[in-house]
C-alpha cells in the first residue's frame, strides 16, 4: 500500500552497520560512554534499561573501538550483575544486558575480555563472592558471543579450529579446572559455572585435546556433586537419638542437576569413538614439533662443531713451533681432532636428515603405540595384582548402549586425573564413584591407588564428622556394588572380592585409630557405621565371609566389633569427648562446669555407650546368623588373632568378668544385664557356629515369663564345640567360675520359683511384641507395613532401641534365661571346671555359688537325658 516502503529490507539480523555511521558513532562515543557507565547501576530501572539498550548500539557501531574502555566497562558490568537492578529480576533489562556481553564476546579479540576476568576464578581475588559470580556470568556471556561468530562464518571452515579462541579456551579450561570455586559452590554459583561450561563445550569438543577432556569432567563431577549435609556437635545438648537418627541410602547417588551433567558427559564422551582419526591429527602436529626440534638441534650441534674445530685449530696455531715437526704426536693428535671433528659433522648430519624424514616415521608408527602403552602402564600400575581378571574391564560390555559406551570411554581415559585431583575435596570424589563404571574403579583399587587412599583419608580421623559419615555410606554404596558383581560371576572376580574386603578393613581401621583419642572419637560416626553394616551384612546379594575374613591378614572389622561390645570403658571415653566438645564449644574447662552439665555429660556417655555397644553385639549376631544359615565352613584366622573363632569368643567372654580400669577414676562399673544377654547369646551361637543349617539354634527372643521359661529349656539340636584354646582345664575351670559369678551379680532369686510373677516385655508401639536377637526387624513385619521403611533409615534399629528400653527386671531375667541355655552346652563341655569350682566354693563357704552351680549341672543332665530318652 505504501511505495516508499516497498523497497525496504527487514532482516532478522539486522545487518552491519555502513562504514561512515560506525566511524561517526565511533568518533563521538568518547563524548557519552562514561556517562552510560554510571547509569547502568543506577537504582531506576528504567535508566539501567535505556542505559543498556544506548550501550548495545554503541557496541554494534564501535566494534572493537570498545577496546579503549573495556576496563570500565567490565568493572560497570560486574556492579550490575552483583548489584540491586540484576536481583530485581526484570527481564528485559537481564536480557540488554546479556546482549551487551555477547556483544562485548563477539568484537573484541577474546584475549582482551579474558585478562579482564581471569582472576574471578582465583581465590585470590580481591573481590567478595557475589563479585566473582558476576564475573563468571560476564565470563560465560562474552565467551558465548565469540562461539557464536565463530559458528556464523559460511561457508564452514574446517580448518578454522577454535580461531582466536584458541588462546583461551586451554587457559580457561585449566584456570576453572583448579579454582577454588568448585570446592563448596552456592547455588547461584553453580548455576553460572554450568552456563560458562556450556558455553563452549558443545561447538568447540572436536578441538579439545584428551588432558583437556579430563579436566572438564571433573568440573562437571564437581558441579553435580552434593556437599555432606551438616550434623550437630557432639555435646551433651544434643541427645543421644537426635544425634544419630538417620544414615545415608546403600542406593541412592547422591547427585545435583543430573540432567545438565548427564548432558555434559554425552558431549564429553561424542567424539571418543573417532579416536584413530584424532589421533592422526595428534600425531601429525608431533611430527611438525619433532621436525623443527630436531633441526634446531642439528644446527646447534654443527654450530657447536664448527665453533670447538675452530678453537682447537687456533689453539694449536698458538703453540706450534719448528721443533715439533720431529714430533709424531703431534701429529696423531692433529689426526685425532680432525677424526673427532668428521664425527661431529656427521652426527650432526645424521640428526638432520632425521629431522627431515626419519623422526617422523618414527614418531607416527610409535605414537599410538606410546599412548596406548602409557594408559596401559597407568592401568597396569593401578590393576591390584598380576592376576588376568581385570583385563576385561578396559573395554565396556558387550550389551551395553550406545550412551553407556560413551561413558565408560570418557571415565577410562579420565577417571585417574579425577580422582587423583579429588584430594581436598570429597563431594567431587563421591560424585566420581557414583558415575564411574565398577570396573573402572576396580583398575584403581591397589592398596597404594588413589582410590583406596582418598576413601582413608576421608574416613580418618582428620576428617570433620560430616564427611565421615558421608565417606562411610559411600563405602558402604560401593562395597554393596563390588558384592552384587561378586554375586552375579558366583565370587570369581578375584578384583570386585579383593576391594569389598579392602573397604571393610580400611573403615575397621578408622574406627579404631578413632577410638584411640577423645578428640577423634565420635557417637554419630561410630553408630551410623555399625547400622550401616548390619543392613550390609542382611542384604540377600553379601556373602559375610567377603567382609569379614580377609585372605591374607587379620580382620580389622572383626576386631573393631569385638573390641566395642568389650570395652567396659566405653562410656568414660564417651564422657572425655562430651568433656572436649563441651571444652571446645564454651570455652570453659571442666572443673568449672556447673552440676546440670556435668550430670548430662555422664547420663549421655552412659546411654551412649549402651547404644554402641549393644548394636555392635547385634552386629556381629547378624554376622553369625548368615555365616550359620548357608552350611559353608567358617574360614576362621588361625590362632587368637583378630578374626579368630578364639578371639571372638574370648571377647564375648569377657563380659562375664570385670576388666582392669585402665582410665580414670579407677574402678569399672558392672556389666549391665543386657549386654550379660548378647554375650550369652553370641557364646551360644559361637558353639553352634559349625553345625548345619537344619540343626541351628533358634535366636533368642525375649520373654515376658523368662522365669518360667527356664523350666521349660528344650535341649539343643547339635553338638557345641569349644575354641582350641580351651584345651587346658584351668581355662575350662574360670570359663564356669565366670559363668556362676555372672549368674550370681543378676541379683535374682535363683534357681527360679515356677510360679513367680513375670515381667512382661513393652511392646512400645510396635507392629509385634517379639524383640529377636540378631534379627532384622523387617523380617519380622508384614511386606507391606508402612514401619519397614521407617525403620530401614533409623540409624539405631528397632532391636536396640527396644531393648534398652525394658524394665531392669525384664532385662535381667532374660539375661538369666539366656544364661541358663547356653549353661546346657558348658555342662557338657566344661564339667570339669563346674566340678572344681564348686569344690574350691564349698570350701570357702560360698553357699550361693555352690547352689547355682549344682542346680546348672542337674538341670543341664535332666534336659538333655529327656532329649535323648
């Protein structure tokens, strides 16, 4: 309809502006720009929007004019982007404003801006942390506006590479690889890291060399990964159950934003398949540098040959005289430099004419080879033996997709730089085990290796408490992976046993290196990693033996359980770490503690430990339970060495006596009746550990009527069998003399009246009443009750919980119970220790004991003679 608009163009770029307009605008920009720069952190929006939109025209008619007041044009930027007009939200002033920083990324040579904004990654930047997340999304901005020019050049030039990127990008890459902003990042913070990942990643990864590709993989790990969650101190404020109330999954990857890191990881892992081809490449600019470094050293050396026969020649000049003519040697010497010096030119022409051909078939036909080697080398050093089961693992399965592919060839050629950098950082360092295929963990597994060496270290006691409860779950999530590969090659993979065994050794030692100082010695710690055990040790796929019993050295997890249920000193090392927590927290020395506190500090260290060691005792019957229920022999250490059949019973045992205080104050409070019940029951299942699966014992479960219950023992079904190291009659006798003593400081009218009133057991809200010993709770509710699952996060287990909450008489008639069961196999096995420490009693006028233990060997012969008749 309108003539004067037919011939006018709309573009939806609109095109470069005309040659005299850019110099116009350029000459006059000088004259307003810095104005431009105090508005854009003006309060008004509207004067930061017009103040951004006069700023984007003046960059698309300046171009690279901008140059001259980049410097205040960045510090304008960083103060919008960390100031009020950026939190504001307004989109269109956030996008002006982006559009200015890609503006700012596609006219200056990339250089310029990076020298800007460099030291944002840095941790030694003045500037305080919302000043670095504003450069880094400059950063992000500006680098996204060169990769889009350099995209828009048609037609495609393939040669073109990362154009004048390529004096950035491997700064970049490496700067963002070691910044301290990936240790703990906000947020926010994170958020931009992602955007300045992505802005160059996906156009430039055929140009990334292999080093390069590692590192943006651990940004990426670091980028997803979560930060242990924070715990409460160890006070006494803090209750024993609030403490402790949870643990981690055994299934859950604790990850962050894994649709943007699964997205990253394909594009790491796009171009691994043309390998080969990139490897040409590689290789052919090694060529060039071994071409131009040889012929730099073969003119160096005939520069330096033709400068030494020089000399030599002046020298000899110097000192020749009429009278050495006479002299032959001389003359061999004149011959021997002339031949020195033949040699030299050869040599050197020699190393020419490599430098022309030879070095570069050299190079290229060793090359791949080399590399291949080194990876080799590098696995060959990370493989945990010589064995051959291993070698499988460098190439993915054959079944797996095309996704899983990619994945495992981007972790195999970048796993070792990940984990070797997760030093000081241990989210990055989850984050890799939850991603990286097993079999790929596994050529990291060594004892020396950098797997086995970050999983101690985060599980020391240097650690805080946050990240060794985080480290233990993660070990226990991988220890759970290794038993699942070990279940499905029915235990032939000597690689996945090796580390299962090795996870469990390294946490044993850490709790008891831990235990060695009140400082190091923590609640939380030490009873989420005895809940996260016993759900270990029940899970259907977990042979105990792979855990327990290592091949060629002492159990270290046998030995850490063993010592907790017999530590009668537990609760006063509880009560020095509450003293140290309480010292560290309020600044005040125990002496001037007020009564209350002191009164918490010593109920909470006595509850603590009860809790500790009664789920450790579980523990182990859990253990002996699954050991029991297959009918596979026990592969028992030799000796009384930790792991040994004699050293745990001898721990067991132990409670049956006062130990030696080796702390203050001086004396050892009794062993309590609950703790009397386990050692009864583990002794009695220990007994009864080699017997098949049909004729083992029941567990125990408590009873409301236990005095009764004591009228009614059933004989037991197998034959007992005592450690080797009860050979000798002086150990069979204090076995019985510490069984009667138990029995006697039960404070109970014993033997039992029939008819005695009984003590039922709380049911305390549960689904069932029966508490079982050694029994996970979830096998005794219904599948669909809503309490399994409520339970299964419990850091304590409804069987300890429980327990400790029974009446003093309950516990202590179960206990007696108990005693009386297990009093049916010493009868038989220690009759002769009965019989002298009854004699040695009735001449000391020890009436009770006598009487115990008369009624203990008549009623054991009753049973078992009705058993047999």
């Amino acid at each position: 309809a309108w003539r004067e608009l037919r011939t006018l163009g709309v573009y939806r770029k609109l095109p470069r502006p005309r040659l005299g307009s850019r110099c116009w605008v350029r000459t006059h920009t000088r004259r307003y720009i810095k104005a431009t720069f105090n508005d854009v952190v003006d309060f008004r929006e509207c004067t930061a929007l017009n103040a951004g939109r006069l700023l984007c025209m003046s960059l698309a008619y300046t171009e690279e004019g901008v140059t001259e007041w980049l410097q205040p044009m960045v510090q304008a930027l960083l103060k919008f982007y960390a100031g009020r007009a950026w939190a504001a939200g307004d989109a269109k002033v956030a996008a002006t404003y982006n559009c200015v920083c890609k503006l700012l990324g596609a006219f200056l040579d990339p250089i310029t801006y990076w020298q800007q904004l460099k030291d944002m990654l840095d941790g030694d930047a003045p500037v305080d942390l919302d000043q670095r997340i504003a450069g880094v999304r400059v950063l992000a901005l500006c680098v996204e506006g060169s990769v889009e020019v350099l995209q828009s050049i048609q037609p495609p030039d393939p040669n073109l590479g990362m154009g004048r990127l390529s004096s950035v990008v491997p700064e970049l890459i490496s700067t963002l690889y070691s910044s301290d902003l990936l240790l703990s990042p906000t947020e926010e913070l994170r958020a931009v890291l992602w955007k300045l990942l992505r802005s160059f990643l996906g156009p430039l990864r055929g140009d990334l060399t292999d080093v390069q590709v590692s590192q943006l993989l651990f940004v990426a790990v670091a980028l997803s990964a979560k930060a242990p969650e924070d715990v409460f101190g160890e006070t006494a404020a803090a209750s024993s159950q609030a403490a402790a109330t949870t643990t981690g999954s055994l299934e859950e990857e604790e990850l962050l934003d894994v649709e943007q890191l699964d997205e990253v990881l394909a594009i790491l892992g796009r171009d691994l398949e043309d390998g080969p081809k990139r490897q040409e490449l590689v290789d052919a600019k090694r060529n060039e540098e071994a071409k131009a470094k040889a012929s730099a050293a073969a003119a160096k050396a005939k520069a330096k040959a033709a400068k030494a026969k020089k000399a030599a020649k002046s020298k000899k000049m110097a000192a020749f005289s009429l009278d050495d003519l006479d002299d032959s040697d001389d003359e061999e010497e004149f011959e021997e430099s002339d031949e020195e010096e033949d040699e030299d030119e050869e040599e050197a022409e020699q190393q020419q004419q490599q430098a022309e051909g030879g070095v570069i078939v050299e190079v290229v036909t060793s090359a791949p080879a080399s590399s291949s080697n080194a990876r080799q080398q590098t696995n060959n050093t990370n493989i945990i033996d010589d064995d051959d089961d291993n070698e499988d693992a460098l190439d993915p399965p054959a079944s797996a997709d095309a996704a899983t592919v990619r994945r495992w060839k981007l972790f195999r050629r970048a796993l070792p730089d990940v984990l070797a950098q997760a030093e000081g950082s241990f989210q990055v360092f989850r984050s890799a085990i939850y991603l990286a295929p097993l079999e790929l963990l596994l050529q990291q597994a060594h004892s020396s290796g950098p797997l086995l060496e970050r999983l101690r270290a985060f599980t020391g006691r240097s650690a805080n408490v946050s990240t060794r409860l985080a480290a233990q779950t993660l070990a226990m999530h991988l220890a759970l992976r290794c038993a699942r590969l070990l279940q499905s090659t029915q235990g032939a993979h000597k690689g996945a046993a090796r580390l299962l065994a090795n996870i469990f050794q390294l946490l044993g030692a850490a709790q008891l290196e831990a235990s060695e100082s009140p400082k190091s010695l923590s609640y939380k710690v030490v009873v989420s990693g005895l809940s996260l055990w016993r759900r270990f040790l029940v899970q259907p796929e977990v042979d105990p033996r792979w855990v327990l019993f290592p091949a060629e050295e002492s159990s270290k997890s046998l030995e850490w359980l063993t010592s907790l249920v017999a530590d009668q000193e537990l609760y006063k090392r509880y009560h020095l770490a509450l003293e140290h927590a309480e010292t560290s927290v309020s600044g005040q020395e125990k002496e001037n503690f007020v009564i209350k506190k002191t009164r918490e500090i010593r109920e909470q260290s006595e509850q603590r430990a009860a809790i500790s060691r009664t789920l450790a005792a579980s523990v182990l019957l859990v253990g002996l339970h699954r050991l029991q229920a297959d009918g596979r022999p026990v592969p028992w250490r030799p000796d009384s060495e930790p792991g040994s059949f004699a050293a745990l019973f001898a721990g067991a045992q132990s409670l049956f006596r006062a130990a030696t205080p080796k702390l203050e104050p001086p004396f050892v409070k009794p062993t309590p009746a609950y703790l009397k019940l386990y050692a009864a029951e583990l002794l009695r299942v220990l007994l009864h550990i080699s017997a098949p699966p049909a004729s083992s014992e029941q567990p125990f479960a408590l009873q409301d009527d236990a005095a009764k219950a004591i009228h009614h023992m059933s004989a037991p079904r197998s034959q007992p069998k005592l450690p080797a190291t009860f050979e000798a009659a002086s150990q069979r006798e204090a076995l019985a003399t510490d069984f009667v003593v138990t029995l006697v400081d039960l404070n109970l009218t014993l033997p039992p009246d029939p008819n005695a009133k009984h003590a039922p057991a709380t049911l305390d809200g549960a689904a069932t009443g029966d508490i079982v010993l050694g029994v996970v709770e979830e096998d005794l509710l219904e599948p669909s009750s809503s309490q399994a699952s409520k339970r299964a996060s419990s850091a304590v287990p409804s069987e300890v919980s429980r327990l400790l909450q029974q009446g003093e008489e309950c516990l202590s008639w179960n206990a007696a119970l108990a005693l009386y069961m297990l009093a049916l196999d010493l009868a038989t096995l220690c009759e002769d220790g009965f019989q002298a420490a009854v004699a040695k009693w009735r001449r000391r006028k020890e009436q009770a004991k006598v009487l115990i233990a008369v009624d203990l060997l008549e009623r054991s012969k009753r049973v078992l003679a009705a058993a047999r008749g």
